[in-house]
C-alpha cells in the first residue's frame, strides 16, 4: 500500500486554490460563481471534497470511443460515491481512420489541449477515458506533464466481428479483403460487407491492434485497474469497471498517489514485456517512447529490442494470432498474461499501481482461463517474439515486429545467427501513400518476388504526422500469382491490426534527411536480421554524391502544410523514434507541483 504518511489533507486539495482561498476572497468568488451556475452548490465546491476531472474523449466524431459519453455516468456515480465531485470536459476528438491527413498528426494537439485543462483548471485528480489508438497515449502523456492523480479507463474493444462463420477483425480482415479484392475474388459491395461485419457493436478495435495494445499496456504500467483494459464495451463488468474506477480515483488524490509514483522504469520494462506478449503494435514504442519523455525516465528503442525481443507470443489474437477480443477477455486478460510473466520471472513485480499495490501483487496468481487464447509462458504461440531495432546506412533506428513473421521466413533468416543468410533485393521507391496508389500496378516497375519496396516521404514532417502506410501490398498480378506480401521498408508508420512484417519508422525521414531520401529504384538492400542490419549496396562515394545533390535541391520535397497546425508541428516534432514527441514540450515536466 502506499504510506498512510503520505495522506493529503482537505485542505492540502489542490482545488482549493480555486474554490476556497480566504486569502483572496476576490478571486475564490470569481472562480466558484461560475461554477454555481448549473446547480453545483458551495458545499459540494467548498465543502473539502476532491474535485474530479472525467476527460471525455467520446463524440460523435469518435466513435471508436463514443460509449465514453455512456460510461462517464457510472464514473460519475462512483466518483460521488468516493466523496468527490465530477467535472466532465470535453477532449479534442481523435478518430484514428476518419481524420486526414492522419490520426497520428493529433496526438500531440491533444495532449497539449489536455495539459493546458489539467494544468489550468481546479482539478485534484482526473479519471482519462480512453480507447482508440492515439487518445491514450494523449491522455497518458498529459497526465504525465502535469502529474496530478490519474487514472485511465478505456472504452473497451467491440463485440467479435463475423461473417460467413469466420471471425472478421478490425483492420486486420481489411488487409485481408484488399487482398481478395485485388485479386479479383470479390467486388467491391462484397470488400464493404466483409469489412462493416467487423464493426458490429460500441467499442474500439476488436483486434490487438494499436488501441488493444495501448489499452493493455496503460495497465501493465499501472494506470488502470487490473482488469480493466480487455473488458469489451457493452458487457456489464466495463460499466461495473467505470464505477470502480471512479472510487479509486478519489482514493488516489488522497494518497496522493501521481502518475511519477507509477512510471518508472521498471514500468516501462513491464510495459514492453507485455508488449511482445500480446503481439502488441507498432506504434507502441512511439507512444511509449514520448510518454517516458514527458515523465523524465530514460526509454529509447534499444530499449525495447533489448527488454522484449527474447519474450514469446502468449496472446492468440489477430493480427499476430487467431482469435478477438471477447475470447481475450475471458481467457482472462491482461492480468492472465501479466500473471505468466510474472512465473518466468520476467516482470519487476514490486512496481506500483494505481490500486495503490504492486503490479505482482495485483497480477500473482491470476491464470488463463484458455490455454489456446492465452498461452503458457512454457508453450506459447512463438519464441522471441518483440520488436528488432534496425540500424544501417539508411537510418538510426527502424523497428520490426516479428510475432507477425512467417514461420519458413523466421527459420530462414532469423533462426540461426550463424547462418550468413540475409535477404538481398532491388528497390521500388514510392515518395508517399498517394504515389504507391498510383503506380503500384505499373507493369514497368517490373515488381517481382524479389522486389523490396519502399515508402518515403511519410514521416512525422514529410506526411504530418507520419502515415500509417508503410504495410503495401504487392501488385494485383502478383497478388493473382499468389505472392500476398513483399518486404517493405518505411520511415512511415503501419497500423497495429496489420499481419505485415515491414520495417518500419525509421528515423530519421526522409524529410529531414534520413538515408531513405537517397534511394533510387533499381539499387539494392541487404538486410540482415541477425546482425540487426539494413544497408543500401552502393559505394560511399556514389551516397555522399547523391547526398550533395540532394542538398542542392534544397532537401526532400514534400507537401506543403494544409493547417496551422500540421506547420506548427512540423517545426519541432521528433522522429518516430524519439516518440514524434513536441521537443519544447519535453522540458516541461511534473508542472502541477511547480
Ligand atoms: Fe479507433 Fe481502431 S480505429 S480503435
Ligand atoms: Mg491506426
């Protein structure tokens, strides 16, 4: 438990300050009439109650995270329970497929907006409702800079998808559509049958896609209840959950138990074991990455190579595994996985929770319910199953998933580190999604089975925000000749319901000078898993040429910037590998003590 020394007192509630300063009566009545206004009364305001924020991040512009607007309530009831008072605040909307240019451009608008509520107004704790991909990192990371008493509750994932029998998930069965389509097999009424039966209730993605794995990794860092991330968003137990959830965080504020107390690193080493455990996405170690930035530990994508890579498969949900969320959920969640770690010794157990306890404490003893949904540590679905941090001649950092590896491609060039084997192609560059679209069935590129292709130009400063575009499917012909996937390389991002191993977020972009700026189509990679390698197969010589007259044009062209916001963002946002965080939002850390 946390010391009972470190209570606060009523009148140590930050709140306070606001509604019941007699130092300054002026202003305390300034700041509490308003709030009056709508039937709040002076006892609930003045009366030394916690005053409880409930960032509301579901909308109709947001769907993924719209049954917020419903679970808010029972939040509300259990935040009243406790003993404090609910005030519920609009998030700005994220939707991860419907806002152009991408979802991801955002995440930082959030999160600024959010500190600057959190910071700003009379909040003692905040309740951060979470759910589709990129609002948790936003809240987290928000909670983080201000570092009142926080606690996050997702949405939940949708009911399982079906069609014809089989189980259809979210982005994942997209993938797979896009592919029959391509193909020929189905048209185009069919391709949006199969991909609508995957949306089929409330929710989030039901896929272990980006909002499963930021969901579930908020709690393996210890900012939701144990529990609470798997629990789909109709079932009863995620309202239940809301209710708890709001008791514990008025709890919190009185033990004054902050988001620092919580994300330490031997939390974010917890994180990235459950990371490879679940099969977890790609877009994890940026979001991580900047959430780590915002609370001051250390975190980089050595990092996550070094603590996750040798961890196996456990969780059997697409896109790496079989199933959804509601055989997840039963099989018992993350706690079930947390649980298996914990037995393998692989998971510091004494780190604190927002119970209040440790995550082993919270965890221990916990078990899967299905051994073919959550594996044993013993038997799982894969060995070595984290992200591989690639480094070469064409970037510092690139990551490669490879619980989504092919069993004959592991064995060949990731199994034996002896073997001299290492795949070896020519290149077809794209400069952007839109330049992919175009000429990806152009007979003239000549793609074959060899070929290695590469996106360009889709990076947090050439595509705002970096496009989740970097998983590209081979050409229709090919795809007929049943050639389903090519390797692809990206300083772009992939959305985490994709099956492909690409390798991807490479930092630096392109835009701002990353090797992949220099590539022509024609030149070959050799990319070699086992040494961690990726290289362009030409002299130095002819690369510092290219680089010279790169330079001469003045740089990798791109786009220019459609909104205030995507220029403000490009001048100072970081590289995908550096968490794409705002670099003069890094400094500003733990401001709600200061
Ligand atoms: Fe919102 Fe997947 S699109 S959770
Ligand atoms: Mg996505």
């Amino acid at each position: 438990m946390t010391e009972k020394s470190r209570r606060r007192t009523s009148d140590q509630l930050r709140s306070r300050l606001w509604f019941d300063n007699p130092d300054n009566p002026g202003m305390t009545a300034l700041y509490l009439e308003r709030y009056l206004n709508y039937g709040l009364t002076r006892q609930e305001l003045q009366g030394k109650r916690p005053i409880i924020g409930i960032a509301q991040t579901g909308s109709d512009l947001s769907p993924c995270n719209r049954h917020h607007l419903e679970l808010a309530k029972r939040v509300r009831d259990g935040i009243i329970e406790a003993g404090g008072v609910a005030l519920e605040f609009p998030c700005h909307p994220i939707q991860e497929t419907g806002k152009r240019p991408t979802a991801c451009l955002d995440r930082n608008l959030a999160y600024l907006s959010l500190v600057e509520v959190l910071f700003g107004y009379p909040l003692d704790g905040v309740v951060l409702l979470t759910g589709c991909d990129k609002t948790t990192p936003a809240c987290l990371m928000a909670a983080a800079t201000v570092n009142i008493p926080a606690i996050a509750l997702n949405v939940g994932p949708m009911l399982n998808g079906w069609f014809h029998g089989e189980r259809t998930g979210s982005g994942t069965v997209v993938w797979k559509a896009r592919e029959r389509h391509a193909a020929g097999d189905i048209d185009y009424q069919q391709f949006m049958d199969i991909v609508g039966s995957s949306a089929p209730s409330v929710g989030h993605c039901n896929t272990m896609g980006t909002a499963s794995t930021m969901n579930a990794l908020a709690e393996a860092l210890g900012m939701a209840l144990p529990g609470s991330a798997a629990i789909p968003a109709p079932y009863r137990e995620r309202g239940q959950m809301a209710y708890e959830t709001g008791k514990r965080i008025v709890e919190m504020v009185w033990e004054d138990l902050k988001p620092s107390d919580i994300l330490t690193r031997e939390a974010f080493e917890n994180a990235i074991v459950a990371n490879a455990a679940i099969g977890g996405s790609t877009n994890a170690p940026i979001h991580l990455n900047a959430l780590a930035k915002h609370i001051g530990v250390p975190l980089d994508c050595d990092d996550w190579e070094r603590v996750g890579f040798e961890i196996p498969l456990l969780v059997n949900v697409q896109p790496a595994g079989a199933y959804l969320g509601e055989e997840y959920f039963r099989a018992g969640g993350l706690p079930a996985v947390m649980a298996e770690l914990i037995g393998a010794g692989r998971i510091h157990e004494n780190a604190l929770t927002c119970t209040g306890r440790t995550i082993g404490e919270n965890c221990r003893g916990k078990f899967s319910w299905d051994r073919d949904v959550i594996r044993s540590y013993d038997n799982p679905l894969k060995e070595n199953a984290g992200f591989l941090n690639l480094k070469g001649n064409l970037f510092d950092s690139a990551i490669m998933k490879t619980s989504v590896i092919g069993d004959e491609f592991r064995e060949r060039y990731l199994s034996n580190p002896e073997d001299p084997n290492a795949f070896e192609g020519p290149v077809v560059v794209f400069d952007g999604p839109e330049d992919y679209h175009h000429r990806i069935d152009d007979p003239s590129l000549g793609i074959d089975e060899h070929t290695i292709l590469i996106m360009r130009g889709a990076g947090p400063v050439g595509y705002p925000g970096a496009a989740e575009v970097v998983n590209m499917q081979p050409p229709g012909a090919l795809i007929k000749k049943g050639v389903l996937s090519l390797p692809c390389i990206g300083d772009g991002r992939q959305s985490g319901t994709s099956g492909t191993p690409s390798i991807l977020n490479a930092s630096p972009e392109a835009a701002v000078g990353g090797g992949l700026a220099l590539l022509r189509t024609g030149d070959r990679i050799r990319i070699d898993l086992n040494k961690r390698r990726a290289d362009i197969l030409i002299p130095d010589e002819e690369l510092q040429r290219r680089r010279a007259e790169l330079r001469e044009q003045g740089g990798y062209p791109y786009p220019e910037s459609q909104t205030p916001w995507q220029e403000i963002q490009r001048a100072m946002v970081d590289q995908l590998s550096e968490g794409m965080t705002l670099r003069p939002a890094v400094k500003f850390q733990r401001v709600a003590q200061k």
